[in-house]
C-alpha cells in the first residue's frame, strides 16, 4: 500500500499540532494530580467569605443580577467588541476580525471549562489551583460557590459562567495589535498557550483565595491586572512578533467604518457594567458603587481625551471620544468596587489623557504596529487604574478602605501586581508566539494581506464590489 508522500504527511502534522499540544498541556497539569490523591476541594469561588454557622443563603436577586451580568460581559465581545475592532480595520480585513474575536472567544470559554475554572480557583497554592475540578467535576446544581458575605451564596455554574466571560474577553482584546496580518490558525494556537500559562496563573494569584496578591492584599476589583495588563501585554509582544503592517508608517490605514467603531463603544460601555458591577458578586450596595464608578469614570475620560485632542489637533474626532470610553472603562475596573465617585471621576480623567499619549506618542517610542491600540488603551490604562486604585481606596479620598489604610503600602501593593503580570504575561506571550511561529507561521503572506484577509483567509467579503 502507498503510505504518501513525506509533504503530505508533514501538512498533517501541522494541522494535528493544536490537538496533540493541548493534549501535553493537560497531561502535564494533570500528571501530580493524580499522583497523590487530593484534599477535600474547597468551595471553588471568590474564596472572600468565612464560614458561616448557619445553612448558606441562596438570594433569587443575586441570581439573577449575576446571570444578567454575564449576560452583560458577553454582550461587550459579541457584538461589543467585535464592532469597535471592525470598525477600525480596512474594509478588506473586517471579516478576519470579526473571525478572531468570535473564535478566540470561543475557544477559551470550552478551555475555561475543560481545565481552566479548576486551576482557577479550586483550591491550590499561591500560585496556581488543582485539577481536582477538570471538567466541571463535582459542579452541579447543588454545588454553591462563596460571594463577598458571609453565609451567602450563588450557585457554582453562576460562579463559572460569569468567570469564563471574563477569560474569553481577555484572549479577544489581544487578537487587535495584529489584526490585517496574522494567520488565523497560529492566533487560536497561541491563544491555547496564553490562556494555559499565563491567564490562569495571574487569575488565581489575584482573585482566588489562596493566591497571592490576594493574601497580600493587592486591590483588582474586576480585572485590571487580570484582563487589561494582561491583555495590553500580550498584544504589544505580538504586534513585534507578526511584525508592522505592510505600509505602515509610509501610508494611511485608516479605519473604515468609524460607525462600526462607535456603535462597538456604545455596546461595551453597556456591557461593562456586568463586568464591573457584576464584580461585587452580590445585588448590593457594593454593585451599586461599580455601577455609579463605572458611568462616572467612563464620561470623565470620554470629556477628557475629547479636550486633549481639541488643544493637540484642534478637532474632537469620534474615534477619539470612542477610544476615550474605553480607556475610561479600562481605568476604573480595578477600582470600581473600593473608590468613591469622585475617585472614579479623577481616574477616568486620568486615564483618558494617559492613554491619549499612549495611542500616539509611547506608540511612537515603542516601534510597534499595535494596529487597534490594546496596549496603549487597555495595558496603559489598566496600569493607571491599577495604581490609583491604591490612592483612591483611602477612606479620606472618599474609598472603602479601612481606617488604618495606608496609600503609600497599598500602593506599593498594587504596583507589585502590576510588575509580576507584565513580567510573567510577556514571558508566556514571547514563548507562545515562538511556539505558533514554529507550528504555523506567524503572518500571511504579502499578496494574501495586500489582497486582504477575509477573501485570502476566510473565502468572503464584507461589501460587494
């Protein structure tokens, strides 16, 4: 029998990589597992409530705010998200775009479910979680995760919808600093990787409670460091990784539905007060802190990046007040629950004038092609709202901090936070991108990308001729 030629079996190789590299992954995780048998899983939640004496409550309210916050947080990728991204490509890569964000998306809910929620936050060390919940084991309607109160509790499948949405939004964000040039397949890949190595760690070291920037009392309301540092970085790696866009520097690329930008803005903004206001895990006051914060912050920094262009370029552009509530959002997210109003105010202001400087001039002194700004808008801003969220807690400033609270130790705290997700984020990013350069080749070729993504990649166009 004719076995086949050796380029045949090669491309097959190639397309096998994935499959067989998320299999290693799992083995490896789950090799001391199995190794010895496990403690008792704790209740895998936001680990924050002690135990209480009476039987848990299960309140129908923050049931159903949590389910419409994660209703929410889904509405900010698809079509939030997906439309600010399209909106700000050529009309040739729209699609592509639009591809990514849905696929990524998708990709990493099922790995938050296969493996992710459990090295999360079921139980572990400081570092990261266990396996002892692989594939949702033990999870059942009757299983009850913690929320922010003592003796109150959601449902755990709550707990792992809503957490999921906060992973596949993370992974989305990162796909814009090389849109128009990538290869789709080596995206997803490196998706796998950045997720495996580098998302879970940083959420269960901040959000679980044996992780530790929790214990160390490190401030990340809803995913400063976890999503926004996290992504920024990731992205700015790859934008050096696939390289400048063809013609970049020496020709205009600008966006070609700045409509789609806008009405993506719009979305997100909504959306994110699942995001934040969901965050506080309850239908409380606290919920409704993030939500006031959340609508403060974002107006603040659309006003602010709105006069920063006025008095640069002499013209408000809508992209630019678009761009501005985004960095608005992305700065009061680690805060939202823990400053008061007018902190949320000055941060936002903050973060729109930081950001206006990191789309334009640290885009500059960095050399990079970060096609659609995530690190200058979402790793900028969430390294602001990181950092002021440590100012703004203070209690004299109007926060929720303790009378003892000191600024200048919380602070430190948080700037630690911020240095160990973008040190270990980068890392896991750089061997990522080698990994999917190796398997698949990191960019398209040069008559697929003049041509343009969606025909070369996808088979479609977005508008007829």
């Amino acid at each position: 029998m004719k076995i086949g030629s050796f380029p045949a079996w090669a491309a097959r190789a190639r397309a096998l990589a994935p499959a067989l590299l998320c299999l290693l992954m799992l083995a490896g995780f789950a090799a001391p597992a199995f190794a010895q048998a496990p403690e008792a899983p704790a209740v895998a939640a936001a680990d924050t409530a002690p135990a209480a004496d009476a039987a848990p409550v299960v309140e129908k309210g923050d049931v159903a705010w949590m389910l419409t916050s994660t209703l929410l947080v889904l509405l900010m990728v698809v079509p939030g998200l997906a439309l600010f991204y399209g909106g700000m490509v050529r009309s040739k890569n729209v699609l592509s775009v639009l591809a990514q964000v849905i696929s990524v998306f998708s990709l990493i809910v099922l790995l938050w479910t296969a493996y992710g929620y459990s090295l999360a936050f079921a139980g572990g060390g400081a570092w990261i979680g266990t396996l002892d919940k692989l594939f949702l084991k033990g999870v059942g309607v009757d299983s009850l995760a913690d929320t922010f109160s003592a003796g109150f509790k959601l449902p755990e499948y709550v707990f792992v919808a809503f957490q999921a949405t906060f992973a596949g939004i993370t992974g989305a964000l990162i796909v814009g600093a090389f849109a128009e040039r990538a290869r789709f397949a080596a995206v997803l890949l490196f998706a796998v990787i950045w997720f495996t190595f580098g998302y879970l760690p940083i959420a269960h070291i901040v959000w679980a409670g044996s992780g530790y920037l929790f214990n160390l009392g490190a401030l990340d309301f809803a995913g400063g460091t976890v999503v926004h540092i996290n992504a920024g970085v990731a992205g700015l790696v790859g934008s050096y990784f696939v390289g400048k866009r063809l013609g970049f520097g020496r020709e205009a690329l600008k966006p070609h539905n700045v409509t789609f930008t806008f009405i993506g803005a719009a979305l997100l903004w909504v959306g994110w007060f699942g995001f934040n206001a969901g965050s506080a895990l309850e239908a409380n006051a606290t919920a409704a802190l993030a939500f006031l914060n959340t609508l403060l912050a974002t107006a603040a920094a659309i006003l602010a990046w709105a006069l920063v262009e006025k008095l640069a370029k002499r013209k408000s552009s809508v992209l630019g007040v678009a761009s501005g509530a985004v960095a608005g959002l992305v700065g009061i997210t680690p805060a939202a629950g823990t400053v008061g109003p007018l902190g949320a105010i000055v941060i936002g202001a903050v973060a729109g004038v930081v950001c206006v400087w990191g789309v334009n001039g640290l885009k500059r002194m960095l050399k990079a092609d970060d096609s659609l700004d995530v690190f200058g808008v979402h790793g900028l801003g969430g390294i602001v709202g990181a950092l002021l969220t440590g100012v703004f807690t203070a209690p004299s400033l109007g926060g929720t901090g303790a009378e003892d609270f000191s600024i200048a130790a919380q602070v430190g705290k948080q700037a630690l936070g911020v240095g160990i997700t973008i040190v270990w984020i980068a890392v896991v990013s750089v061997i990522g991108f080698l990994v999917a350069k190796a398997v698949f080749g990191l960019r398209v070729a040069e008559d697929a990308e003049r041509e343009g993504l969606d025909i070369t990649s996808h088979g479609e166009t977005a508008y007829e001729a």
